[in-house]
C-alpha cells in the first residue's frame, strides 16, 4: 500500500511538474548506465522507506518503476512468466538488483536489461515436444 501511494504522488507530481520529470524520465530509459542510477536510486529510497527530500531522486525513482512496469506488463507471459502471486515491489527489486550484479550488461537499452531481468527471474516453460 506504502509502494502504491508512493507511486501515486509521484505520477501525479511528475505530470504537474513538466520538464523536469520529462528529464527524469529520459535519464532513465534511454541508456542502460543512466537506468542503472536510477535504479541504485530505487534502492536507496526503498531501504529509507521511501523517503527523500530529493525531487530529483523521486523523479527518478517515479521514472524508474514507470518503465519497469510498463515493460513488464507488456511482456508479461511472453518474456517472462512470473507465478501468479507475485507483487510490483517483486518487479522493481528484481530488476533492480539485476542491474546492480551485471555492470557490464549496462551498455544495453533499458528495455532489454528489463526483459534480461524478469526472464532470467520468471522464466517460462518451454512447451514439451
């Protein structure tokens, strides 16, 4: 509930703010070591309990679990297969701490680190011949 209301005022912030979500938004999605910040930055916030005077950094958190999500959700059963009783905080953490223990994958686009993380995490059944 602290992780939806959390990701509530920030959207809500991120569209009455303008040009500096757009900023955040575009740090974090368009280069997989800029993604990788933002997503040290979830962390950091997370073991705060999501707290933070930093606009900038809930900007980019806010950015971060938007695009995660979005990602996710659209590769949900395709890319990944998670089990049914699973959680967005589940989402964020494992892509989070993916891109924390595989620097050398930060070179990828955001999307694919995304993708990399669910799929290595939920991977699918292959079907049996």
């Amino acid at each position: 509930m602290k992780e939806a209301m959390f990701s509530i005022v920030v959207g809500l912030s991120m569209y009455s703010m303008g040009a500096q979500a757009k900023d955040a938004i575009a740090e974090c999605t368009l280069v997989g070591a800029d993604f990788a910040s933002c997503a040290w930055k979830y962390e950091q916030l997370k073991q705060n309990s999501y707290r933070t005077k930093d606009v900038d950094v809930a900007y980019s958190v806010g950015a971060f679990r938007g695009f995660v999500m979005g990602v996710a959700l659209s590769r949900l059963n395709s890319s990944f297969c998670p089990s049914q009783n699973f959680s967005d905080a589940q989402i964020y953490a494992v892509v989070a701490q993916y891109v924390r223990i595989h620097p050398e994958k930060w070179g990828e686009e955001p999307v694919d680190l995304v993708n990399m993380a669910l799929g290595e995490a939920f991977p699918c059944q292959k079907p049996k011949k």
